[in-house]
C-alpha cells in the first residue's frame, strides 16, 4: 500500500509539471499565429510601389532612428532609389476574382517590344504601355481606383517599409561551396538530395524588413533608406 501511494503521488507530481509545461507553450503558440496574422494584415494594408537602385552615400550628419536610445548624431550608409512613374493597371475585387489585388505598372515601353496579350491587356484597361508589371496583394479598403498615378509621396520619413530585389550575381564560385566529402560508402551508396555543392552565386530575390526612410525628394520622385 505505502508503495502505491508513493507511485502514485509520484505520478500526480510528473503530471502537474507536464501541465505545468504544457499550458505556457501552448500561450507562446497561439501568441505566434496571432501575431503572424498580424503582421500580415498589416502588410497588406501597406502601400507597394516599383523603384530602382540608384546606388549607396554615406551621410555624416544623418540623425539616429527614432528607435535609437542615443540622440547623437553619427554616420550611415543611405541606399537611393528612384521611384518611376508608376500606376494601378489593374485592380482585382473579391466580387469577380475572388481576392483582392492591385497590379501596378511602371515604366514605358514600345508597342512592338511588347507581347500581344500585353498589349490587349493595356489597350483594354486604357492604360499606357508599361515596362513592368507587379501585382500586389492587399486588403478591399487598400485597393486604389484604375489608372491612379503613384509616386514617392506615398511613403513619409521615419517609416519602415519592407524592400524586396535580387541579389547581385557573382557567378560559378567554389569558395564559399567547397566540395569535400558527398556521400558514404556502399551504404546508403549515394549522395543524398540538398547536399551543399559548388554553384551560381548570387542573382536571388531576397527581401530586408524593417528598412528605416531617412528622407524622401517629391521633386525628383527619389527616396533614401537606411542601407544594410
């Protein structure tokens, strides 16, 4: 009898530590999802926009960001893009497609260097030939009237935005993806998929959240940011 409750006891005890364990991460859980459903509404609320870089300056006297605890000035490197002239070529509600977008289109571009279904689409929008065509998704109150002209106005300073382009291309390289060992023996006798070997480098879409403004020139449609 002195055994059994001893088990027992034993077992109430391992079973309000699980609990114990359990309810928190199960709180840390549901406060993730919460917060990535957040995060995403958020940036479907944002406005998006086609720019180009224009390459990088340092700024010696350039103010901290709000989010700094310092209020000395110091130095950093600006990335400038240049914003062209841009506007919505296509706006998609849930009522015909069932989602809500907004395709924005910037640049412009010859009829004869552009495809037939490219040229229909523009002609039956009635909008002018664009270079290049983004679709963005965003929520029904973000979507904007076909034909809107966007420009640089549609970011203040002090904002965060999120910048999105692709990598510079740096070809066959070896270095940073050095061979040595693949594989085993005769067992398993291969080379097991994902293996890490040499390869282009370089040239990928990559995307860098959080990207602070430091000011923005409507004159010139010209933006800097915080570079990394």
């Amino acid at each position: 009898m002195l055994m059994s409750g001893s088990v027992s006891r034993r077992r109430r005890l391992q079973q309000l530590l699980l609990m114990s364990v359990v309810r928190p991460l199960q709180f840390l859980s549901c406060l993730a999802v919460v917060l990535y459903f957040i995060q995403v509404w958020l940036l479907l609320c944002l406005p998006a926009m086609l720019a180009l870089s224009r390459g990088f300056l340092s700024c010696l006297q350039c103010p901290p960001s709000p989010s700094s605890a310092s209020s000395s000035s110091s130095a950093f490197v600006l990335l400038l893009l240049r914003f062209l002239s841009s506007s919505s070529t296509d706006v998609k509600t849930p009522d015909k497609e069932g989602f809500s977008a907004l395709q924005i289109g910037c640049g412009h571009k010859k009829e004869k260097h552009l495809t037939k279904p490219e040229v229909c689409h523009f002609r039956a929008q009635g909008v002018p030939l664009n270079r290049k065509l983004r679709e963005f998704p965003v929520t029904p109150d973000a979507l904007l009237p076909l034909g809107t002209s966007l420009n640089v106005r549609h970011f203040v300073p002090d904002q965060y935005v999120d910048i999105t382009g692709t990598t510079k291309g740096k070809g066959f390289q070896l270095s940073h993806r050095s061979g040595g060992s693949t594989g085993q023996r005769d067992a398993p006798g291969k080379v097991f998929p994902g293996k890490k070997m040499v390869g282009r480098m370089g040239r990928e879409q990559r995307t860098v959240k959080n990207v602070w403004v430091y000011k923005i020139d409507p004159a010139r449609n010209l933006m800097w940011v915080k570079g990394q």
